[in-house]
C-alpha cells in the first residue's frame, strides 16, 4: 500500500511540474507538452524590397499594405502604439508583437533609424512593410538580427 501511495505521488508530481527534480534517485522529468512558440509567416518578398516600394535617400524601402485612416504623421518625439513582425532576409521570425498578443507603445526617437524614419511616413490605422538597410538597423551589433530586417508595421495611436 505505502509503493503504491509513493508511485502515485511520484505520477502527481511529474504531472504538474514544469521543470526537472529528483526523488530519491530517481530523475523525473515533466511528460507534459509544451506549446510551440507562435509565429508570423513570412512575407513572399522578404528578400528584397519588390520594384514598386517606395525608397528614401536613406535607403529605407517601404510599401503600404492598408491603408490607414488618420490625417496626421508623428514626429520623432512622438510616442506611438504598433503592432509589428520583424524578419531577417531569410525568412526567420526574430520579433512580433502579434504573437505576444498585445501592441507595444515605444518614444519613435528611441527605436532603431530604420523605425524611426520609416513610421514617421506612416498615418493611423495604416499598415506597411518596411525593408531596413543593417545601417538603419543593428549596424552589426553582436546578438542583434543582422544584414536587412523587414517589418509589417500596423500603425495603431500617435500619443502626442
């Protein structure tokens, strides 16, 4: 009776742990699944800016997928809320705010060039993706994406 109350909490225990422990020598380890880490497929033209984007003398390239129902641009020193996906050229995901679930509101001065720039020529409510030269972006920065990033940007508030 008493091997059969310790199996059982053994089998309670592994069940509603998330990590690894060890009971008396014996490593149990969490049956339960994890969920796999939501994403945003990638654009098609995620490569390379197609030959109708708008570019900048920057060399920010740009291209309206919605577009959006306010009047006014923000500035800089605006604050703004986004929602937004961001890949590298090959296609992989490194940042979404649609995947956490919720828009991120940021000062437009203290996100990388590329974003500053490129959502300044965005209005409320509109959508667009921007392909970000790595000089706009990271600029080579170690443990940052690398090379051009691409972005979808729903420009959701200005907060003037």
């Amino acid at each position: 009776m008493k091997f059969s109350i310790v199996c059982l909490m053994v089998t309670i225990s592994c069940l509603t742990s998330c990590h690894e422990q060890k009971t008396e020598n014996i490593k149990v380890t969490s049956v339960l699944p994890t969920a796999p880490k939501p994403t945003v497929a990638a654009p098609s033209d995620v490569a390379a800016p197609p030959a109708d984007a708008q570019k900048t003398k920057s060399g920010l390239a740009s291209k309206v997928l919605k577009a959006g129902s306010g009047a006014t641009h923000p500035t800089a020193q605006d604050q703004v809320t986004v929602h937004y996906s961001g890949w590298t050229t090959d296609g992989h995901m490194f940042d979404s705010s649609v995947t956490r679930g919720r828009p991120a509101t940021f000062p437009l001065n203290a996100v990388i060039a590329g974003w500053t720039e490129g959502v300044q020529l965005m209005v409320e409510g509109e959508q667009r993706r921007f392909w970000i030269p790595e000089e706009l972006a990271y600029k080579g920065q170690p443990g940052r994406p690398q090379g051009m990033l691409v972005f979808d940007v729903e420009l959701i508030k200005i907060l003037k």
